[in-house]
C-alpha cells in the first residue's frame, strides 16, 4: 500500500537492535479489534486460511494442530509466523523505529558476560554515569549469569516511569545504578571520517529514514574527503527489506538485490537499478548477530564483489514476511518466502561466511580499517571509553593490570600489529603471524596471562617482538600506537 515500505524480519538480539523485516505490508491504516461473536473462532479461520494459502511451506489444513491460535502457529515449526494483538502490534512498530522504553544503552555480550557498548546522550543512563564497558552484573538484585540477551533486555525495559536497578562492575568495582525508564528513540545510523579518508557508518537497523541517513552521511563524508569506507553490521538484526535496497542501489548500478523462493519454489529476481553509486573500496563489518536485511545487503555486496566482508558468520535468517490485519482483530506475520542472494547462495539456517574471519568486537573493527585503506592505528582505551585515532567507538577490551605489568588480549595485539591468532595445542601456546614471522607464547611462561579463556600478552613481552608497536599505560589509560611495518 501507499506509504508503507516492503520488510524483513528477525527476533530481538539486543537491547536497541529490534526485530522485524518484512517482504510487503498489507495493512489499512488502522487495526481495530472487531467485536463479533465467536471471535477467537474466527481469527483461528481468517489464521488457518491464510497459512494455508500463503505459508511458505505449503502445508494444509490437515496438518496443523487447530486447538487455538498458539498451537496453530507453533505447529508450523517456524520461528519468524507470529500472531500480534493490537498491542503488540503498536511495540512490534515501534520496535521497527528503534523506539523503546529502557534506560539508554547498547549492549554487548563476550566471554566475561554483557557489557555496555554504547551510552546514549540524554538518557537515563547517560544521566546516572553509566559508561561503555562496565559489565552488566545484577538488575534488580537478580544476577545476569546464564541469562540470554533476551532475558536480561526484557528485564531493563518496562513501562515509562518505572525505576529498574542495575549493578555494573567498572576495573573490579560494583556500582548501583538506580534508574527511572522513559521512552527512547535510537538513532539507526552514526559516522565518523578517520585519517587517511577512512569514513565509517554503522547501522542499528534498518528503518524507514536509515536509507535517507545513510546517503546524507556518505554524501556529506565524501566532500571531505573520504576515499573507503567501513560498514558496520554487527548486531543488526534488521528492518525495512526497502531501506537496504535503497541502500544497495548505492553500490550496485544494475542487478538483484536477492531471489525469492515462494510456496511454488519459482524464484523471483528484486531487481535493482542504481544512481550516484559509490566508487571506492568498501569493508562490511558482520557478527553472527547480523541479520535478515543486514544479510541481504551484505550478501549482494559480497556476491557483486563491491565489498569485503570481515567478522563471523552471520546468523542466517533468510525468509520473508508479510502482515495481514485480521478482520477479527490482530496481525498474522506470516512467513511466505525464502531469499537467496543473488547469485543464488542459500542464508537460511547458513548465514555468510565473511571473507576475512575474525574473532572479537575490537580486533574485527581494527582489521575492517586496516583492510579499507592504509591507516596506521592510534588506540587509547579510558574509562571514557575507546578512541581509534582521535574518534570515539563503542567498542571496547580488558586489560588486565598485574605485578607491574599490562597484560592486553593477544587477539587485539595480533589485529593492531595486522597479524593473526593461531593456538598450537602441542606446545600450549598462542602464536602471533604477523611481519612475515611467527612468535609463540607459551601460556606457562611469564608475561602470559588466561583468564576466562581469553589469552593475555604483557605489553613489554610483545615489544620486544615486534617493535613497530609503541605503547603507554598511565592514570588507567592505555594508548597502543602502530608505527608502520
């Protein structure tokens, strides 16, 4: 319909990365719940019919368990076909528009546990102090561990005004935050312009002004100066399958955004036909919480070769939805398609594999700048957060502080140093590729630390290995400097 932008879909996987994208929305423009008699019985009808006529899978009537509404959906096996009432139906949208009701901040997760990776300006948290890179401990006196990112975002949301404790650990301290909840828009796109014409954006999702961001903020980086850029996907599990085509047009001047696969098994091309596209190296950053339209344009990026991908794998989501509005009240999500890239590569249940894997929020962002262009890495880490040569990211790393030494972890040395990580399980020890050699660290020697299953090197261990790294620690801050090969 006029007005509304075709979507794809995925479940939430993150405090401020919502749901959602669906392939074409068919809604009026409103959603009334209508006040008839046997109700219940017909939505499970108007549910049934349009499961029958439209699911992806092809089942009939006979093969679903018809006892009520839950089952009915359950017994497709199909995790993205949802029933809404009208009130979640207003969340789900407001989801799509990254609105919420929390406290303000990105959240993380790593070996160690979740961790703030981004505080917005003008929320609670921001207010009370809270900063990127404490650790999430305990909210409302219940402790995080063993939680899932859903469990621990469905505890710090709530209703507007409502208070919510939260317990952080900041460099081995416990600190008690209580906050009141208020409604939150997230902003979807941010950039910045390194040295050496380096821009990066990272996208939160893909909502209905993020296509319309995104250019402005290519535009405005490209008149100064901006010669690559990196494109930051990682947690992103989706929105409007038209915003990341409009994105996709910017890149790509004639081709396929994706093939669908319908009930019928006849696959269908999304055409694109690009303007003003971008002519300039172009790195994608994807995690395995990547997904849905985060896929499907890094998917084409990837299969046209106009971009490299570095990360993980990414999660694998790769159907389509549409939303009916029901007659007796609510919205059926309804999957009704599969889509391959492009060139016809499966993502369901597969994902990307990225051309460069790395493991680690730090070190896959200091490998996807060093891969779009020749940059020389500057890194301070405070308690103000993380800053790559003089701009501020969200991205964070312990460091450990013992016995007169600075222990950081190897997969951030080896990535600052442009190197890989490697374990030999024979000698129990880490080895670093980098400069044309390899360097082993034996875990039982000095200056080599594990805790919680991270690998740690001493600073002035690594130096005398490879030199072209200079480094400070002084007042809780670290700065790692590359000087060049």
């Amino acid at each position: 319909m006029k007005g509304f932008k075709r979507f794809s879909s995925s479940h939430l996987l993150r405090l401020t990365a919502f749901l959602v994208i669906v392939s074409c929305l068919l809604l009026g423009n409103t959603l009334q719940a209508t006040a008839i008699e046997n109700s219940d019985q017909t939505k499970k009808q108007e549910i049934i019919d349009l499961i029958v006529n439209h699911h992806v899978s092809g089942m009939g009537k006979d093969q679903l368990d018809t006892k009520d509404i839950d089952t009915i959906v359950a017994s497709l096996n199909d995790p993205y076909t949802q029933y809404f009432t009208p009130d979640e139906w207003k969340k789900f949208l407001n989801a799509l528009e990254n609105n919420y009701t929390g406290i303000g901040i990105r959240v993380g997760s790593d070996e160690t546990g979740f961790f703030v990776n981004e505080v917005f300006t003008g929320t609670p948290a921001a207010e009370v102090g809270m900063q990127e890179g404490d650790y999430i401990v305990a909210v409302n006196g219940t402790s995080t561990k063993g939680k899932t990112t859903d469990e621990l975002i469905s505890e710090i949301t709530g209703i507007e005004g409502t208070k919510v404790k939260v317990k952080v650990e900041r460099d081995g301290d416990k600190i008690d935050f209580t906050l009141t909840r208020k409604q939150i828009h997230i902003p979807a796109i941010t950039s910045r312009l390194l040295d050496n014409g380096i821009g990066y954006i990272r996208i939160s999702s893909f909502s209905s002004d993020a296509d319309e961001l995104f250019s402005e903020q290519v535009d405005a980086m490209k008149k100064k100066g901006m010669t690559s850029f990196v494109l930051d996907l990682r947690d992103n599990p989706g929105g409007l399958l038209d915003t990341a085509g409009n994105m996709a047009s910017r890149f790509i001047k004639k081709g396929n955004l994706i093939l669908t696969r319908d009930r019928t098994k006849v696959d269908k091309p999304y055409p694109l036909k690009g303007k003003d596209t971008l002519d300039m190296p172009v790195v994608v950053l994807v995690n395995e919480f990547s997904a849905s339209a985060s896929e499907v344009l890094s998917g084409a990026l990837q299969d046209y070769k106009l971009a490299k991908l570095v990360g993980s794998n990414t999660f694998g989501k790769g159907s389509v939805q549409s939303l009916y509005e029901l007659n007796s009240g609510g919205v059926l999500k309804l999957t009704i398609q599969e889509y391959l890239t492009p060139l016809g590569n499966a993502v369901n249940k597969v994902g990307l594999k990225p051309d460069i894997e790395v493991i680690g929020s730090t070190p896959q962002l200091l490998t996807a700048l060093q891969t779009a262009g020749d940059i020389n890495l500057n890194l301070t880490l405070s308690k103000k957060g993380l800053t790559i040569n003089g701009e501020a990211f969200s991205d964070s790393f312990k460091v450990i502080r013992e016995n007169g030494m600075t222990f950081v972890p190897s997969r951030v040395l080896a990535a600052v140093v442009e190197g890989e990580v490697s374990w030999n399980g024979k000698n129990r020890s880490i080895v670093i590729h980098a400069n044309n050699k390899d360097i082993e660290y034996s875990v039982n020697s000095e200056g080599v630390l594990l805790d919680k299953g991270i690998s740690y090197i001493a600073l002035n261990r690594f130096q005398t290995q490879f030199r072209n790294l200079a480094w400070s620690d002084q007042n809780d801050t670290l700065s790692l400097i590359e000087n060049g090969r």
